[in-house]
C-alpha cells in the first residue's frame, strides 16, 4: 500500500497534496471537538496501533504480502478527521524514519491510507449501522465491513496512481516512472488486499471494536454524541464472552485466509497464494519463533508492570504486536510495486529512469526496521537476528508515533474555550 519514491513522477507526488494538505488543514479545527484529558493520549494510542498494524505483513495473493492500516478503526471511535491527524502522522513518521513510503510520496500515501481509508471506512460503517445502538453487535459487525471497504477502495486509489503513469509520463514506449499500466496495477492492488489484507483490517476493527464495546464504553457513547448525534447510544453488549469472540473470529479468517491460498496455489501449499514457501528456511522460523517468544516472555511483563494505570492494558497490547510483528517476515515476497530495480528489469527489460534516480534519493536512518548495529542487520544476519531488530525498531517507532501524535493533539487543544470540549469531558 505504501508507494515508494521513484513510482509516482514528481508533479504527479506534489500535485497530490492539493486534495490532501485541506484536508489536514480542515482535521486540525474538526478534532478540536473530540479533544479532552481522555481522548488526547486516546489519539496517541490509536496512532501508534496504526503503525503497529503496519508493521505486520501477511501473504495476499500474487505472491506478494500487504499490512492492515487500523484507520476505520480510529475513525468509529474518534471521528474520520482525527483519524487523518493519526494516520497521516504514522505514515509521515514511516517515511522519515523507516522507509517504510517514499518520502516525495508522502502525500499520496496520507492520501490513500490517511484520508480516503478512514472516510470510505468510516461512512459505510455509519450506513450499515444507521440506527442500531452504538453497543450493538451490529455495530460492531458494520465496523468490520467498513474497514473491508475502506482499505480496498484505497488499493483501488494506488492502482490507478501507479496505472496512470505509463499512460502520462513514456518516451519511446518505456515508462518514466511507473511501469505498471492500469490493467496490471489496479488487478494487483484490488485483488491483493480484497482477498488477503482487506479481511485482516475488517477483523482487527471488528474486534477493536467489540473490544471497546465491552470493556470501554464510553469512548463509543460519549464520543458519538459529539460527531455522530444521530446514532443511538442505548443498547446492551453482547452476553458472548469476548475471548470466545476473538477465538471464532481469528479461526474464521484463518480459514478464508488459507482457502484463498491454496486457491490462488492450485492446491499446493508449497505455494499457497502463488508464493514459493521453498524459498523459507525453517530452521531459521524456528530459531526466531522461540526467540520471539522469550522476548515476549520477558518485555510484555515489563510493560504491564512500567506502563501507567490508564493505558496498561492497551499500551501492553501493543507491546505485544510490536514483540510478534516480525512473523510477517516469515512470507517470501514482498509488497506489490516495492521490488528492487533488479526485479523490475527482469519483468520489463528496462528500469524506468525516473524509478532508477529517484528510488535512493532519501535514506531513512531505520530502513526496512532494521537497526544500524551489524548485529542485527537483516542484510547479513540470520532471520532471528533480524526479528530483534524489528522489534527494537517497532518500539521505537511506536514510541515516536504515540509521542508526536499526543504532542500535536495538545498543542490542537490549546486556546480551544473549555465549553468547546466540555461535551466530551465525561470520557
């Protein structure tokens, strides 16, 4: 989903940020109606979800992986502006510091996944739950649709960015920038996340927000009264207990995961969504799974223990992600359009001049998450090597997201008259 430098030609990037940069703008007024002692650090933890979702990367079809973004989930608790602020800050922190995103693409990919996401996700789940209770089922239920929606309608959005390059920017038959036409680049993206990460974003909301319906309330009630006056807050909470929620929800995915795989494989698992699993050394998944577990084992308590009453638990929760995040490097491949100009030349022929000089025109400190210690580079160390320092790097990013959004959220609050948020005082 990210695009990274070199795909988009340099009018194209910039001119991108007319649609995006009002938006911002108009974010910043908008949120300062949700802002009070609880939801500023609130922002800040769903922020940092964000980015830790993105961290995770799970096999789609075509052989290529994709990430869950979280903006649908942010948008039904906070409001689809404040999820602009969350997301866009995630992603702009990805760039600078990760690669994780072209830093001349910054603005289209706070477009797709920080604007277009959280609005599309967000206006079909109001649609789908338009008159039930805020705590309802089917509210929760409307939220994992919404999140489907959202996220596959910006897939869409960055195929036809990547698609209508070769068609703006050619010379001699070659491709500036971009070398995937819109007959290959919307299929890739559409299907790619419509079958694979689009259903991983709608469990994560669905069940972020069956979360928050059960053990936090009144960040759904409260809040809803303040940019959603028409939905009901009344209702009662699902009796199902919520662990046996998750459980059939993940056993489900699972399977439509796996179904879809061996589909896409043709029924070998060696290949399962048309990836080459040979490729994977198993030994090496074996060292970084037990590895993986006895960080887990050690820093998820430190976490409970260290982190302030309020957000114990969330905070931990996302201690946790960040510990199991590299299970995503298990996947052979790589995300769609991220190949290096080597792969490019062998499907093409050509590297795209523009792809050739723009793709290492920044060079973000964490690069890939890897940490610059020899130790831990992923170029040259085993895959558990690597792990630690995605996790090291996860943390650290988890930390710079959840401080920079809490930062911007207070300083938005400031000079804003107590009246203007009291509305949402009891939260």
């Amino acid at each position: 989903m990210h695009i990274p430098d070199g795909y988009l030609a340099p009018a194209v990037a910039l001119a991108l940020a007319a649609p995006t940069i009002p938006v911002w703008a108009m974010a910043t007024q908008k949120v300062k109606k949700v802002l009070n002692n609880r939801t500023v650090p609130l922002l800040a933890i769903f922020s940092a979800l964000s980015f830790t979702v993105m961290m995770f990367n799970v096999p789609v079809p075509g052989g290529t992986t994709a990430h869950a973004v979280g903006g649908t989930l942010i948008a039904v608790v906070l409001g689809p502006w404040a999820a602009a602020i969350a997301v866009s800050t995630a992603l702009i922190l990805q760039a600078l510091f990760f690669g994780d995103g072209g830093v001349l693409a910054i603005f289209a990919n706070c477009l797709n996944m920080g604007i277009i996401l959280p609005f599309v996700g967000y206006g079909t789940y109001r649609v789908i739950g338009a008159g039930s209770p805020v705590l309802s089922t089917r509210r929760a239920v409307a939220a994992g649709i919404g999140a489907y929606a959202g996220i596959t309608v910006a897939a869409l959005a960055v195929g036809i960015e990547l698609g209508i390059e070769p068609i703006l920017f050619s010379s001699n038959g070659h491709a500036l920038y971009s070398p995937y036409g819109l007959s290959e680049a919307i299929p890739a993206m559409v299907i790619a996340h419509a079958f694979g990460a689009s259903i991983v974003e709608a469990l994560v909301t669905g069940l972020g927000v069956a979360y928050l319906q059960r053990r936090h309330p009144e960040y759904l009630t409260s809040l809803q009264r303040i940019f959603a006056p028409d939905a009901a807050a009344e209702g009662t909470v699902a009796r199902r207990p919520l662990w046996q929620l998750v459980a059939a929800s993940v056993a489900a995915v699972v399977t439509v995961l796996a179904i879809i795989g061996l589909v896409e494989g043709r029924g070998d698992p060696g290949h399962i969504f048309g990836a080459d699993w040979s490729r994977v050394s198993w030994p090496s998944v074996g060292a970084m799974l037990l590895v993986t577990a006895v960080v887990a084992a050690v820093l998820i308590p430190v976490a409970y223990l260290l982190l302030p009453r309020g957000i114990k638990r969330l905070g931990t929760s996302f201690v946790a992600i960040a510990v199991v995040a590299p299970l995503g490097l298990i996947a052979p491949g790589i995300a769609y359009g991220e190949g290096s100009t080597a792969d490019v030349n062998a499907a093409f022929g050509y590297v795209p001049p523009g792809l050739r000089s723009l793709s290492g025109v920044f060079s973000a400190p964490l690069a890939g998450y890897d940490v610059p210690l020899p130790f831990f580079s992923r170029a040259s160390a085993p895959l558990w090597h690597a792990a630690v320092g995605y996790e090291i790097s996860g943390i650290v990013g988890i930390l710079a997201v959840g401080g920079a959004v809490y930062a911007i959220a207070r300083l938005l609050r400031r000079g804003v008259p107590v009246e203007a948020n009291s509305e949402g005082s009891a939260i």
